[in-house]
C-alpha cells in the first residue's frame, strides 16, 4: 500500500499546501536527491508529520490515529512485543473480536504487520500515526513494566512479611 506521490502531490495542490512552484522545486530536488514528496514536504517546514500523516492515510482509504494521549491497556500493548514495537514502529491499539488495529508508520512494513499476525492469530487491520504518537506508546511500555516490578517487589516484601511474623511469634513461645 505505498502512498501514490500523483495522488498525495494532487492533494497537496488541492489543500494550498504545495503551489505549482513548490512541485516545480520538488521535481527538481527529486531528480538531484532522489527526495520523495513526502521528505520534501516536511524538510520544506509545509506541513508537520501529523497533518502529513492525515493526508497519507487519506490518501491509502486507511484512518490515521494520534495516539499522544490514549492509554492503551496492558494486555493489548503486550500483543506486539517492545522490541518489536520499537523497532518496527509498529503497536497495538485496540481488540475487537478477531480483529487487532496496529499503528504503524510505514504501513508498506509487511514483515512487521505479518509477525503480528502469526503472533497473535488476529485479522491485523492497519492504522497511520505519526512519529511522536509511537513515542508515546513506548514509554507506556516502560510504565507496565515498572507497575509489574512493583507489583511483584509488592508480592515479595508481602511474603517476607508473613515469614518474619511468624518468625517474632515462634520467638515469642520460646
């Protein structure tokens, strides 16, 4: 599903982002670069990455979601795990039925959308973020860590506990 540069370059014109010169420039640095439309736009200061995003996953029939602000539920994040998460850009959002949604940067990542699935067993439905929306998502990761070491440094100090009251009450008969 890789971004059409006709359709996103059209779009572009539409929205007043980019005028005839500003694709002018684009083919040109395009043909000295290599640059995509998508680099150029951004390296331009035109857009931000999150209105970018927007205009991709328009673009792809696919809905973008910014995840800055959601907390997403433990078991659910856990679904792709943070290695991968991290180094594919890729996590997981919400469960319905047999359906998993995944945001994901480069939604052309197949091996990363694929290991999902095999992983879980789930329908993998493909959402678009953006790069400071994974970044918050992978430090929930940190959080839910840090809440399970507690909870089992809660477990552990808890059964300490139980073994030296019953430790003072032995001491106490003798």
């Amino acid at each position: 599903m890789v971004v059409d540069e006709v359709k996103l370059q059209s779009l572009l014109l539409d929205t007043s982002i980019l005028t005839v010169d500003g694709i002018t420039a684009f083919e040109k640095e395009k043909k000295q670069k290599g640059t995509t439309l998508s680099d150029f736009v951004l390296s331009s200061g035109k857009v931000k990455e999150p209105e970018l995003r927007k205009l991709q996953a328009y673009v792809l029939g696919i809905p973008y979601l910014n995840l800055e602000k959601e907390k997403i539920d433990r078991e659910i994040l856990q679904m792709i795990p943070e290695p991968i998460a991290r180094k594919y850009s890729i996590v997981a959002y919400k469960k319905r039925g047999n359906d998993l949604e995944v945001c994901i940067l480069d939604i052309d990542n197949l091996p990363a959308i694929d290991f999902v699935k095999k992983k879980t067993g789930l329908r993998i439905l493909p959402r678009l973020t953006d790069t400071e929306s994974i970044k918050s998502v992978l430090v929930q990761y940190k959080k839910s860590l840090q809440a399970e070491f507690d909870s089992i440094i809660q477990k552990e100090v808890g059964s300490l506990q139980k073994v030296d009251d019953k430790h003072d009450k032995t001491n106490e008969k003798d």
